[in-house]
C-alpha cells in the first residue's frame, strides 16, 4: 500500500482532474457536442475515453520526469520527498516516465487509426500531431527550459496543447492544422493563465518576490480577460461552422458572471499571497488557480454547449476528485 501511495504522489495523480477538464473543454470547443441532432454514440465515448486517456499518460510522464530533474534541488530543499528519500529509485522513475510519455503518443497513433482518420499521414494528424508536439513540449520544458526564464512560456504551451489534443477530436483536415480558430483561441488562454500560474510559482518554496508575484498575476488576468471578450468575437465563433452563436446577450452575461464567480476563491488566494509573500500562502494560491482551470472548462464548456448543461455540470464536477485526492497527494 505506501508503495502505490509513493507512486501516486511521484504522478501527483491530484492534478490529473485538471488535463481531462482541458481535453473535455477542447472537445466542446469544436462543436462536436453542440450538433442539430447529436447523439452520443460508443465511437465518440471510445475516441474521448482514448485522448483523456493520451493526456493522462503525458501528464504523468512529466510530472514524474519533472521530480527527476528535479532531483538534486530536492535533496538540498525538499529532502521527504519520493525520489530523494529513496523510496522509490531514480532509475525506477526515469522508466517509468520513458514509459509514459511514449505510451501516451502510441495511444495517440491508435487513436487515428481507429476513429476515421486513416486517410491523413501521421505527422499531420492532428491527434498524433497534438500527442507528439506535446511530448517535445514536455522534454523541453523538463531538460532545457525549467531554469530559464522561458520555462512559465513553455509549461503554458504545454497546457494549450492538451487543450488542443481534445480538439481533435473531430478530423477537420479543411482547416489550418486541423484546428478552427475558436479551439486555438482558448488554448491559447489556458496556456497564458498557466504561464501565468507557473511564473507566480516560481519561487514558491521561499519567500517569494511581491514584484515576480504581481508579473504572474496580470499574466492570469490577461488570459481571464480575454475569455471575457470571447463572447463578442464573431469571427472566432464563424471558424467552427459547427457551433452556433449570434452574440446573444444572456448566455455572454451569464457565462461571463460564472467566469468571475469560478475564479473568485484563486483571486483571493492571489492577492493574499502578494499581500504576504510567504512560502505557504504563495503555495496555497498555486495549488487554488489550478484548481480553478477545471471551473474555468466547465464555465467554457457551458458557454460552447448551453442546450446540454449536463456535459458542464460533468467537467465542474471533476474538482471533486482534485479536493479529496488532494488531502494526501500534493498538487504542485
């Protein structure tokens, strides 16, 4: 039993709820749920079922190539956790997150093959395509970019390409890299509020620097503004003939109060971490604003499917798991 709970805490398996939210807000973002007549059928569960599952294999394979590289700075700083205590091997954990990451990407190539794809090459597949962009992103991130002041960019582009691995979903080969303009367009500020997150974190085991926290915080507030404005951009709804949205005054009004309401609980966190720039508040914000990524999909995905309220009370209620599993797994 503490051998599985090891593992648990190596994948930080508290944040897993917050890739599937991304997948699942990706997928709405194309439409695919929002068609005159659309049925749910075993393909579509099995093709969702088949990208959360990519997503997880990613996600896991860097959390634990992340605690990897990471290694000696934890055995100066963070000497309890699992791989400077011992508890599990260092060659062990490189391994598995080999395993993982290229597990993920095969599950991607499968993926096409089996849900209408086949005609398309690999390499401009936009599963596989996503699924591989993302390993590289991850690689980088974890071996190159960590220490530099590039890391919060591509920890951000990370994100945007989970959101996107969701979007593909549906092939859309007559579109720009398979993907309308509306998906990238949220990708993109998923990928800004983490950035955003990652740059206020940066110093999260000390007393952080009121100046670096602030930097991190307009960063997130660039990106919620810019999912406020979505509403009134025509021409990114036009890029997705499958979604239909003329602007109406209700649905942009209450999705953009569920936006605010979603992101108050994080906000708070934030402004008394910069009040206060301590060690635990600063982690106690980090771990409230990506928890609030799953809040910010569902308020998305309420925006992107409205006559089907259940799909976003579904992804809402993903921060279940992140609280519970969250006692006794850290998140960050």
């Amino acid at each position: 039993m503490n051998s599985l709970i090891n593992w648990l805490r190596l994948m930080r398996v508290s944040g897993l709820p917050t890739a599937w939210s991304n997948v699942l807000m990706g997928a709405a973002a194309t439409g695919l749920f929002s068609r005159p007549g659309f049925v749910l059928t075993l393909s579509t569960v099995q093709l969702i079922l088949t990208l959360l599952a990519v997503s997880s294999c990613l996600y896991i394979g860097g959390m634990i190539l992340n605690d990897v590289c990471d290694l000696e700075a934890d055995r100066r700083e963070r000497p309890e956790r699992v791989l400077p205590s011992g508890r599990i091997s260092v060659a062990t954990a490189r391994w598995a997150a080999t395993a993982f990451l290229i597990g993920g990407v095969m599950l991607a190539a499968f993926s096409a093959l089996e849900f209408g794809k086949r005609g398309m090459p690999y390499f401009v597949n936009p599963s596989f395509g996503t699924a591989l962009a993302l390993l590289v992103a991850i690689v980088i991130y974890n071996r190159v970019a960590r220490e530099s002041p590039f890391g919060p960019v591509v920890m951000g582009v990370c994100r945007a390409l989970n959101v996107l691995l969701g979007a593909s979903c549906l092939d859309s080969a007559n579109e720009f890299a398979g993907f309308g303009a509306l998906p990238v367009f949220v990708a993109v500020c998923v990928g800004t509020f983490v950035a955003g997150i990652t740059w206020f974190s940066s110093e999260e085991h000390t007393a952080g620097s009121r100046r670096t926290l602030i930097a991190g915080a307009l960063v997130m507030g660039a990106a919620v503004t810019a999912l406020l404005w979505l509403p009134s951009s025509e021409l990114l709804w036009k890029s997705v003939s499958r979604l239909s949205f003329s602007g109406e005054v209700a649905r942009s009004r209450a999705f953009r109060i569920l936006l605010l309401l979603v992101l108050l609980p994080a906000a708070r966190r934030v402004c008394l971490a910069i009040a206060s720039p301590e060690s635990a508040r600063i982690q106690q914000a980090v771990v409230a604003c990506l928890r609030s990524l799953i809040m910010i999909d569902a308020a998305l995905c309420y925006l992107f499917v409205p006559d089907r309220p259940f799909f976003a009370a579904t992804v809402a209620l993903l921060i279940v798991p992140a609280f519970v599993v969250g006692r006794w797994i850290r998140l960050t």
